[in-house]
C-alpha cells in the first residue's frame, strides 16, 4: 500500500501549462470529475496527497507538517490508473520509473532536496503500460472524455443509483446521480457516454445533456443550454447556451448564450453575455497556441483549439474570441473587436485603453465579489497573486510596448 504520496512539478515544464497553473499545482488541475491529485487520492484508497510545488505555491498547498524518511514521488501531471498505482506502489527505494526516457514516479529520500536532476542517479524501472499525462493546456479537453469514463469507473459510481424524476427524457442507461434530483424537462443522452450529475447541482427546465457531460456538486445550468459531448462542469459553476469539447473549472460563469467550444476555462472567470470563440481556422491549417515557457508560438498540431483562459479573467457581453487563444490570469477584456490571440495576466483591454490592472485593485474586486458569494479570499491567495503579478510584469510591459508602436 501506498503511505506517503508527493506530487511534483518545480521544474521547468510546468510553464508549459500557464496561466492553468499560476495559482495551483499541476496536480490541482480537473480532468474528467476529478482533479490529478483526487485521482491519485480515490485509487490509493484516500490516501492523503502532498505536494512538491514551485515556493510561491507551498505555503497554501503543502499539506505535510514535515517530510517522511521516504516517499513516492509522483510527476505531478501524470493521470493515475489501477495498472501504474501498482507499478509505483511496488518501487523500491532509490528507483525510478520510466517510459521512453521520461520519468513517471520514484522511491525517494530526503524530500526537503528532491529535483529532478536527482531521478537520474536512481536505479531505472521500465514501464510499458500506456501514460495519460496533462503536456499543454490543450491536453485537458483532449483527454476529458476518457477521464470522465474512468473517473465512474475508479470512483465506483452506481448508473441511475437515484431514480430520474418524471418528466425528463433519458436515453441510454449511462446516468450517474449523486443526491436527489429535482429538475424536470430535462433530455438527457448517454446512448453515447455518461452523464455525471454531482450532488446540490441545479438543472433547469428545458436543458439538453449528451454525454459523456460531467456536471460537479454545486453547479447551476440554466434554462436552454445545450452539453454536447466532452464537457465537464467544475463546482459551483453556472453555464448556458451552446458547449462543446469544454473543461470549465470551478465557481466560473458563462451564464448566457454564446459559444465555447475546444476550450479550457479557469478558475472565477466571467463571460459576458453572448460571448462566444471559435476553434476553426478559417484557412484550415493548424492552431497555434501562445506558449509561457518559449513566449512564443507553438504548433499544436490540432486543427480545432479555441480558448484557453486562466484563473478570475473576465470578458464583458459579446465578447469574440478567435481561434487558438490564450488569456491570462486577472485579464479583464472589453474589446468591441477581435480579443487579440494573446492577453498577458492582470491586463485591462478595452477600447479606450490598454494598462497594467494594479495588484491593490485586482484584490479588492476579489474581496467585493466573494462578499456577494462565498469568502474565500485570505492572505495566503493574496500572496499568490502578488509572485504571479511580480512574475508577468515583463510580459505586461513588453505588450503594452507592442501596442504603442
């Protein structure tokens, strides 16, 4: 059995997935129902899960008061299944196990020094079973859908364990309910893939669901929205209109009519009404996506990517956003045109002008909204925002230059 579990990613690649994980480990990240970390926690029987995560992050997501003799040190964006808990429950002090040159997991000593650069001196494990890890922010609606399926599986989930009220339509026997349910006129498809509705969701009147669809505890779905297939909904959400190939994290609201597809939404964002993106070149060549780690370009190699956006960005009513693009954390956009393919964090964009979004400023909105909802903002997230504002400065400067030119 697994006792003592570290989820890494104080390296250099996890800038490959900004602005996802300015606020939070890799592991922190929601694929299918549940995040890595709650993955690696469900198929090692609750075990408690650490992290060992770039300095900025530890004070709020170091869970060990201290570190064990010994420890399973897990890459923080590789997805669990039963298959690898076993290979990794079964290392040995001082091995490593790899998969064509990349390191998945070790039995390490003396957490307080890990790096990757001690992986290399560790006796190596092949693993040839397969790997699902979370490379680029693309990645999570890639593989949502296959999560989603595992996550009822790994999770023990009961098809139809509570009874569909009257006057919804189901097809297919693949609905997962959690609580009871009170929504009524709701047509639901899992001929197809699974449906997840988590506990305390709110479902309107009039509703279309195609599975595979998961919506988490607390969310809301209002009247005529329509889930296609590979959509999750994070807790405490609330979405309407059209949604498709979409990961949207928790307490995040695109509550009107408008489009979003290929996409992968943080955490606390906003969408106007009527806001929509694309995920199609017009030319049909692949997208290109802007890349934190190389502040350029990068090639996804996919024909459909829509919007990436991280954490408490907000877009105001009718926003358009183009194919392949990524907005940064605290963005607050209201354009009338085009949202540009690249928004740099904490970045006022509107019509009028283009300036820094002060930190002081950002803040004290997040303390105003969370008094309407629910106050979680404290000290800890405060410093967070601080290193990741001190952390883009450059970026901030470098495109507000641009646009002066």
């Amino acid at each position: 059995m697994i006792d003592a579990i570290f989820l890494f990613d104080d390296a250099a690649w996890r800038k490959q997935l900004l602005p996802l994980v300015a606020t939070r480990p890799v592991s922190d990240l929601r694929v299918g129902i549940y995040t890595i970390a709650q993955k690696w926690s469900l198929l090692t029987n609750g075990r408690s899960i650490s992290y060992l995560t770039v300095d900025y992050l530890r004070e709020k997501y170091t869970k060990a008061s201290q570190y064990p003799d010994s420890a399973y040190v897990i890459k923080g964006n590789v997805i669990p299944d039963r298959e690898l808990v076993e290979r990794v429950n079964n290392l040995p002090i001082g091995s490593v196990l790899m998969k064509d040159g990349e390191w998945i997991a070790c039995h390490a000593l003396n957490l307080s020094n890990f790096t990757e650069a001690i992986v290399s001196a560790f006796t190596v494990v092949g693993f040839d079973g397969s790997i699902v890890s979370i490379e680029h922010p693309e990645d999570i609606y890639l593989t949502n859908a296959g999560e989603i399926n595992s996550d009822l599986v790994h999770g023990q989930h009961a098809a139809n364990a509570v009874s569909l009220p009257e006057g919804n339509t189901l097809y297919g026997n693949q609905l997962f309910l959690e609580g009871t349910p009170s929504f009524r006129g709701v047509s639901i498809h899992t001929e197809e893939g699974p449906v997840y509705i988590g506990a305390g969701v709110v479902i309107e009147d009039g509703v279309y669901i195609k599975g595979p669809v998961a919506i988490c505890a607390g969310a809301r779905v209002k009247t005529g929205a329509r889930l296609y297939p590979n959509v999750t909904i994070g807790p405490g959400a609330t979405v309407c209109g059209e949604i498709n190939n979409t990961v949207i994290w928790g307490n995040s609201a695109k509550g009107h009519e408008g489009y979003l597809g290929c996409a992968v939404i943080g955490e606390g964002c906003n969408l106007g009404a009527g806001t929509s993106n694309s995920n199609l070149r017009n030319d049909w060549k692949n997208v290109r996506l802007y890349d934190y780690s190389s502040e350029n370009y990068r090639d996804t190699g996919l024909l459909k990517c829509g919007l990436i956006m991280g954490d408490f960005a907000m877009a105001a009513i009718h926003t358009r956003f183009t194919t392949g693009t990524v907005i940064g954390v605290g963005a607050q956009l209201a354009l009338s045109r085009f949202i540009p393919k690249f928004v740099p964090d904490f970045l006022w964009l509107t019509d009028e002008r283009s300036e820094a979004y002060q930190l002081d400023k950002f803040i004290a909105m997040l303390v105003r909204r969370d008094a309407k909802k629910i106050n979680t903002m404290n000290l800890v997230d405060s410093r967070i925002f601080e290193c990741q504002h001190a952390l883009t400065e450059n970026l901030r400067k470098k495109y507000l230059y641009s646009l002066s030119k």
